[in-house]
C-alpha cells in the first residue's frame, strides 16, 4: 500500500501514465503555438515595406496596369488581408505551402531540398558543442580557480564575444585559401556532386547509405570547418552553464554524504552531479540548437553552404513571400519541436516536473 493513500487510485483510475499526460499538454500547447506562428509570420510577412511586384517583375512592368493585376491575380495579392491568411491556413491543413514566385516550385520542395543541408551542419555544430561544452564545463567546476579553470573560461569568453560571421571569414581564408587544410565551399567536391541518391537529404548520412566513403570522407571535409565555426559560440555558452550548473551541484548535502560514504568520484559525479545539473544545461542546448539553425545565413553564405538560410536570404530580397513565410513556419516549428524534446527529457531526468 501507499504512503498517501488515494493517489495511485487516483493514477490507475485514470489509466494514464502521468508522463504520458505531461506529453499531451506539451502536445496540445504546441499545436496552438504552431497556430500562433503562422498568424506572426504571415502579419510580419505583409508588413515588411516594398512592392513584391515591382521585385518580381522590375520597374519596367509597373507600368503596364494589366500585367500588374495578372501578376497580382496569380499570387492571390488582389484579395483582403484576411482571406489570403484564410487561404494560407487552408494549405497549409493539405501540406500546400504555396508556390516560390523566383523558383516557380512549391515552397515544400524548394525547403525539402535545402532544410536537410541545414540540420545537418546545425546538427553537427550543436554535437560538438555538447561534447566539448560539458565536458569543459565539468573540468572548469572540478578544478575551480585553478590554471585550467581560468584558461577555460577565458575561452568561452573569447567564443560568445568573437561574432560568427568575422570567426566564419577568418577559418575560410586562413585554413582554405592561405593554408590549403580544408575543402572549399559546398557540401562535396564538385566531381562527386550527386554521386549518391538523396534518401535522406544529408550527405553523410546517405554516402553511409550507399557504401561511398570517398563521398563521405569528402562531404566531411566541408562539414568540419562551418560546423566548427557555429560551435564555437555554443560551446562558450555551454561551458560557462555547465560550469555554474555542476558547482552549484556540487555544494549540495547529499553529494557531500555521497563523498562522506567514502563513494568512488566518478559515481558521484555521473550518477549525482551531472544527473542534477542536466536540466539548466538540456535547457541552454536545447536553445542553442534553434539559434543555430535559424542563424546560419552569413556562415552559408561565407561557405556556400546551399542550406535554409541562403533560401531565406533570397526569398527575403526578392519578396518571395510564401517561400519567406514557409521559412518562419520551418523555423518556428523547428523551435516547437525541440522545445517538446527538451519538456519530454525534463520529465524523464526529474520525475517531479511531471508530477507537477
């Protein structure tokens, strides 16, 4: 029997497991948030100053009063505000996030073609930003005021304070064109451009896929230097969380009564420290992840990388507005789903945020 009677009556009563019900209202939250963000995005969107007739078409159409409506006609601009966002939510409940007025494509396969290019170098930057993030986290905390502690973190120090794209400018002349240590720009080299058949959108996935190290060997030469420059930023970040995160750890009771036990240290630091410091630094990774999605433009740029951010740089200075605004949906829905994970892992890490 239980210590407080009626509340696992209560639980089997309702025959749902109270994860389960914390998944739901995240679930249900999310939904009316994605609601939200195609509501911003399309206001926002029609809001930003500049005739998308006159980017589309030039100064030289303006003048002829028939094209413009023809043009305005097509594109549904003819029609009040609150029909096109009725219009623009109707495709988007069937998949249809409208046509690319530069590409002439639907926007979902303009985006299915550039989106994997940008979780995949978002993805691999944010891996190594973990990785060497916590890890130097922990040493900093572990050796507190010593050598490595203030080396540490002036490092992360230097990585939140160095803007990306002059850090991106820098690694592209210094280790490409002065150096020769790494691949130009691109995702592979030239010569093995569509060597493997796209299945999942990311190049090192898919030549794993098809048995290609050369195209793999290749498609991670370009990865490593883009992918490096957007860690540089997080793992900063990550460092300085981790390092706080730990040593307030660190000075609780029961870590203490664990050392007093006589506890071998790496036991009290995976199974007690890191599993209490997890939630603050699972919370900074997680919206590291979203910043570096959404912030990858100039380091696409500088690189050539042919990602989202490129897309949206495009779509933006020519007024392609539903590729502008399936971009946002992209983002903010990328925003959403990662802020699920992040609710889920908490309910997983500390069983009290799904009871409450």
């Amino acid at each position: 029997m239980s210590d407080i009677p009626g509340e696992p009556r209560r639980s089997r009563a309702r025959g749902v497991h109270p994860l389960v019900r914390f998944l739901i209202r995240r679930i249900l939250l999310a939904v009316l948030m994605a609601w939200g963000i195609t509501l911003v995005t399309f206001v926002l969107t029609n809001l930003v100053p500049g005739d998308p007739v006159a980017a589309n078409l030039g100064q030289r159409a303006l003048g002829d009063p028939a094209i413009v409506a023809q043009w305005r006609a097509e594109h549904g601009l003819d029609k009040p505000l609150w029909e096109q966002y009725a219009l623009h939510l109707q495709g988007l409940v069937h998949g249809d996030l409208g046509t690319s007025q530069q590409s002439h494509r639907p926007v979902s396969q303009d985006l299915a073609e550039f989106v994997p290019a940008t979780l995949e170098l978002a993805g691999a930057a944010i891996l190594v930003s973990l990785v060497l993030g916590v890890a130097f986290g922990v040493i900093a905390a572990l050796r507190r005021d010593r050598l490595s502690d203030h080396a540490l973190r002036v490092l992360s120090l230097i990585g939140i304070s160095v803007p990306t794209f002059w850090l991106a400018l820098v690694a592209f002349y210094v280790f490409f064109y002065r150096l020769q240590l790494t691949p130009g720009s691109g995702r592979v080299d030239v010569a093995l451009n569509g060597a493997v058949p796209a299945v999942t959108g990311l190049q090192t996935v898919d030549a794993l896929v098809a048995g290609r190290w050369d195209v793999f060997s290749s498609a991670v030469g370009h990865l490593v230097t883009p992918a490096l420059v957007l860690a540089l930023y997080t793992i900063g970040l990550l460092t300085r969380f981790t390092r706080s995160a730990v040593l307030e750890v660190l000075g609780q009771d029961y870590v203490r009564a664990a050392r007093a036990k006589g506890l071998p240290g790496r036991v009290i630091l995976f199974r007690y420290v890191l599993r209490s410091a997890l939630v603050p630094i699972i919370t900074v990774a997680g919206l590291a992840f979203g910043s570096l999605l959404s912030g990858t433009v100039l380091v696409e740029a500088i690189f050539a990388w042919p990602g989202v951010g490129q897309y949206a740089y495009k779509s933006a200075t020519t007024l392609d507005l539903p590729a502008v605004m399936g971009v946002g949906l992209v983002v903010g829905v990328v925003y959403l789903v990662i802020n699920l994970i992040v609710d889920v892992l908490y309910g997983v890490i500390d069983p009290r945020v799904r009871l409450q």
